[in-house]
C-alpha cells in the first residue's frame, strides 16, 4: 500500500480538508499514476452533500483526472511509465456482459464502479477519486492523453466533455440541426463547443444575462434568457435537439416545448429531486425526452483524440487545492467560467 494525500469530506455537511489514506500497489494490469489537475465537477457537490441520497463515506471526490504515469502493473501493455494519461467517471467494471463488449462501460448489466462513492468489485473496498496526489487504476479505465492540449484543460473534458460528446453523437447532431444548450457551465460550454464543432447551429439557454457574450465565444449562434417568457415563446418549436444539463430542479416542460416535430430533448443535468413532465409536452410534436450518462471507454478515447485534433479544450479557472470549499459556494451561485480544475502541486 502506498500513502496518499487527499482531500475529503466525513459527512454530509463537512467541509472538504486535508485527508491521509492509502492506495494499493498496482497489480499485474493496474496503472499508477500521480495526478497533475483534478476538474470540479457539479456531481461532486451533489455527492459531497449526500444529495443523491447514496454518499459513502469518508468521500474523496473528483472524476475528471489528468496525470503521468509513475509505474505499471507487469502485464500492462498500453502504457510506460513518463506517458500523460486520463481517468474518468469509471474504474472498473465486469467487462463481460453485453453493454461492456459493445464499449458502453457505464451501463455495466453488473454495475460499473465509480472513479470514487463506489465500492471495488470486491464490494467492500471504497473507492477514492482525483483530490489526491496519486491514482491506481486497471488499465482498461485508463484513456490516453495527447501532449499538443495544456493539461489542466483536458482534465473537464474527462466528465463534462465526455457526457455532452457522448449524447451529442449518439443522436448524429451535425450539419442542418437546430440544437440548444440548457445551462452554461461546465457542462454547457462544452455542450456548445462540440456542437458548433459538429456542424450544428447552437443557441443558448441561460438564466444568466451576464453570459450572453461568452456564449457567443464559445461558438453559440443565439442566447436566449430562459425567465424572459418572451424570448422563449419565439422559440416554441424550433429546435431538433435539446441537451439539458441544469444541475438543480426546473421546468422541464418549458424545454420540451420548444422542440419541433420528431425533436429529442437529453437531460444529462441530475438534480436530486423528481420533475413533474406533462405528457402533453411529449404528445405534440411527437417529442423524446431520454437521458444519458457520461460515455464508456472506447469513446471516451474517441472524444479525447477528436479535441486533440480539433484543438477543443475546456475553458478552466486553475485553483488550488485549499480553494475547494470556496469553488463549491461559487458553483452554486452559477459563478464559474466555466470549469474550477485543481492544481494538485498545490496539495
Ligand atoms: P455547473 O457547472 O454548476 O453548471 C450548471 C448550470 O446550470 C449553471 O451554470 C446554470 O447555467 C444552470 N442552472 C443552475 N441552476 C439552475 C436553475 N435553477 N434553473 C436553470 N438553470 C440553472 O454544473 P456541471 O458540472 O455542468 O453539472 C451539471 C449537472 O450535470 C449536474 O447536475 C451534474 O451532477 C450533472 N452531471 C451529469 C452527468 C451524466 O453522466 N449525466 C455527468 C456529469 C455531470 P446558467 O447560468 O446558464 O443558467
Ligand atoms: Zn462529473
């Protein structure tokens, strides 16, 4: 076992702090690795306060990891040691069953295991994730991490790119679709990027006027104020595809109207309350409303290489460890342009 310094929370109203724990040696197909930037994402707030009513606890959170290989397992064949590499939302899971040999990891038929708040398949062993100094991880979790894009912007492209890249692709946006972004965070801006990259024209829905200019930054064709009743009542029907990603309780049905015939609206958004939907949102205009959660592992890889490419980072706020609780306050009140990633120098 190997000493590791982290961060973490003991309860539900704790404050996270300074926190000493350990990880495992790595075995014959594990990768270690010490973690560079850690990205802060809405999920650890819900799961740091237990809203999603299944926190385990002590908890160290953070799933979106970027570091360098620091020693492999001895039958690792896809990494050495000195190589950039990205863990995500998942470590592991039974790599038999359907959903896993299709590559869709996060379906596990026998439960996937989360990077941290899960257990290990030996089903006692808690999981910690990325506010810690170093990671072990088997390798078929572990995605490769291209050196052209700065580290600390990858890190969110591990969660927030992956769950709105993943959607994005799944229902084919591209050229001739309408789509709308619902809520410009971490998840939103990445949302806008992929979709603008993909081809579509992207309007905004924000409840914040202040983020009308960085929308259009980030590539969004139009913004529109969501409590403004006016400017939604224009877009009554307009939009082919809508991807929801508000983190606390809203209307629904609101969103569901302004898609046109055939149109999809995807919440990967997870407030912890139940929505009330209108099934007459859904019957005209014959409407989907699904949901979707990050991506599996091949396309998770697919994601990182197409941004390599395509030069598509997250827009980050860099901050140091000791920030975190502050960085929470400031999420909750919609204040992050538009992802806080932690310099892990700085634990
Ligand atoms: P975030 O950075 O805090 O952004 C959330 C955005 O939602 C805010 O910036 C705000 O945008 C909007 N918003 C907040 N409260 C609102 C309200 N009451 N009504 C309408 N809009 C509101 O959060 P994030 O990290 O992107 O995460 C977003 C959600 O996705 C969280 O619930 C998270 O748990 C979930 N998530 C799901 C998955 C998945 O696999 N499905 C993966 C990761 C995260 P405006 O200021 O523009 O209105
Ligand atoms: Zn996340």
């Amino acid at each position: 076992m190997t000493a590791t310094k982290g961060y973490a929370v003991h309860n539900a109203t704790d404050h996270l702090a300074p926190f000493d724990f350990e990880r495992r040696e790595p075995n014959p197909h594990d990768v270690q690795f010490e973690i560079l930037y850690c990205g802060v994402c809405h999920s650890d707030i819900h799961q740091v306060r237990n809203e999603w009513q299944n926190s385990i606890y002590p908890m160290v959170p953070g799933h979106e990891i970027v570091g360098r290989v620091t020693k492999v397992g001895s039958e690792v064949t896809k990494f050495k040691e000195g190589d950039l590499a990205g863990v995500g939302c998942l470590v592991d899971s039974c790599q038999e069953c359907s959903n896993c040999k299709k590559g869709l990891e996060q379906y596990c038929k026998n439960g996937s295991v989360g990077t941290y708040n899960g257990y290990e398949k030996d089903g006692k062993t808690v999981t910690y994730g990325g506010y810690s100094k170093q990671i072990v991880v088997r390798e078929e979790f572990v995605v490769k991490v291209s050196d052209k894009l700065p580290l600390e912007a990858v890190a969110p492209l591990l969660c927030a790119g992956i769950t709105t890249y993943s959607p994005l692709r799944h229902w084919k946006i591209g050229e001739g679709h309408k789509v709308a972004v619902v809520g410009l965070g971490g998840l939103g801006h990445m949302a806008v990027k992929f979709a603008v990259a993909f081809g579509a024209e992207v309007t905004m829905l924000s409840t914040s006027p202040s983020k009308q200019e960085d929308a259009r930054r980030l590539g969004a064709h139009k913004f529109a104020l969501t409590k403004d009743p006016e400017q939604m009542k224009q877009l009554t029907g307009y939009f082919d595809f809508i991807i929801d990603t508000v983190s606390a309780p809203h209307d629904y049905n609101a969103y569901l109207s302004l898609l046109d015939t055939d149109g999809a609206m995807v919440c990967v958004g997870a407030p912890p309350t139940p929505a009330e939907i209108l099934v007459f949102s859904l019957l005209g205009n014959r409407r989907t409303l699904a949901g979707s959660a990050i991506g599996g592992i091949p396309e998770t890889q697919e994601m990182l290489d197409y941004c390599a490419e395509h030069n598509i980072t997250s827009d980050v706020e860099v901050i140091d460890m000791a920030y975190i609780n502050e960085a929470y306050e400031r999420m909750l009140k919609n204040d992050v342009k538009y992802r806080f990633v932690i310099d892990m120098a700085t634990l």
